[in-house]
C-alpha cells in the first residue's frame, strides 16, 4: 500500500486503461473549485459552467481514448444543502460529458452492507482508498493492488451500480433539475 497525498495522487490519476469507478460515502466535501458556485448556489444565483470545465474535459478526454468512467454517490435522505448542490450543480456537467453518475440513499446502502468509505477503482487491478477529515476536507489517499482489497471494491461496485438511480431519473423523482447554467454545450466541454 501507498499513502500518498491528493497532489501525488492527481499525478496518477489518469494511469488507467479501460475504466475508473468512484464510490463517495460523504454528505458534504470540501473542495476548493466548489466555494465559489455552492456560494452562488446558496444565493439562488445561476452557474458559471466555467468551473466545470476542467472536469469534463477529463471525462471527454477518457470516453476519446474509449475508457469510461462512473460512479455513485451514496447519499442521505432527505438531501443534504451540500448535496443537492452536487446532484444540480455539478453533477449535470459530468453526465453530459459522459460520466455514469448514479445515486443510491444511504437507507438502501446500509441494507445491502455497503460500507461507508470512498475509494476510486481502476481498471479493476487498483483501488485508492481517498481518506476525508470530519469536516469533508481531503487528506490523503491509500493506493494498493492488494488482489483482497481489488475484490472487494469490484464487487461493491457491482452491488452499488445495480441498485443506485442514474442521476437524471434521480433529480426526476426528487422533484429536482439541473441548476441554470450546469450544463456545459459540447463545445463548452473542451
């Protein structure tokens, strides 16, 4: 296992073939590129899809070299301010951009035993462990190929992804939509 900090680990995020897979536990992160549209969304004011950029360019990025990238975000319910946030805000970007973003209720994940941790998933030979602060701060991520810890997290990607809701069909049920300006065009994603 290697511990290694978020930067470290930005460096080697992109070291995968085929497919990512993200799993996130958490009610709220902290996250610098976030302060200034969650202030925004606080304030009932439209998005900068700007800020999201970055993001879906990696995903377009992913999907051009015909890998893929996913994940599900166990949530709590009734939403959280934070979350509703990332499922309106942030979220809608990364679906059009070609992310699979699904979300399963924290009720339904404790039934079936899905712990709560966060870990990234790559190609199904490595797992980064992302380890947060109570405040939601990132701190530093556990990266192995351990064949035990690969299992498990493979199989737990399997569980989530067959019992979490796309988000879009999510928002529908929640009575919620994509924020004003969240969606990036297809030219805004490059």
């Amino acid at each position: 296992m290697t511990i290694m900090s978020p930067s470290e680990f930005r460096d080697v995020f992109d070291d995968f073939e085929q497919q990512m897979f993200r799993l996130e536990s958490l009610d709220f992160y902290v996250a610098e590129n976030e302060r200034e549209p969650l202030e925004r969304f606080r304030a009932g004011l439209p998005q900068d899809p700007a800020w999201r950029r970055p993001w879906a360019g990696t995903i377009a990025a992913i999907n051009a070299r015909g890998a893929s990238i996913g994940r599900v975000h166990v949530v709590t319910e009734p939403l959280t301010e934070y979350v509703i946030f990332e499922m309106t805000c942030a979220y809608p970007a990364s679906v059009r951009a070609g992310e699979d973003v699904r979300i399963l209720p924290r009720a339904i994940a404790e039934r079936m035993g899905v712990p709560c941790e966060d870990f990234w998933l790559l190609d199904d030979v490595r797992t980064a462990r992302m380890a947060y602060d109570e405040e939601g701060n990132w701190l530093h991520v556990d990266l192995t190929d351990d064949p035990e810890i690969v299992r498990g997290h493979v199989r737990l990607r399997e569980l989530v992804r067959a019992e979490a809701t796309p988000l879009l069909d999510y928002l529908s049920s929640a009575g919620l939509k994509p924020a004003p300006g969240s969606l990036l065009t297809p030219q805004e994603q490059q």
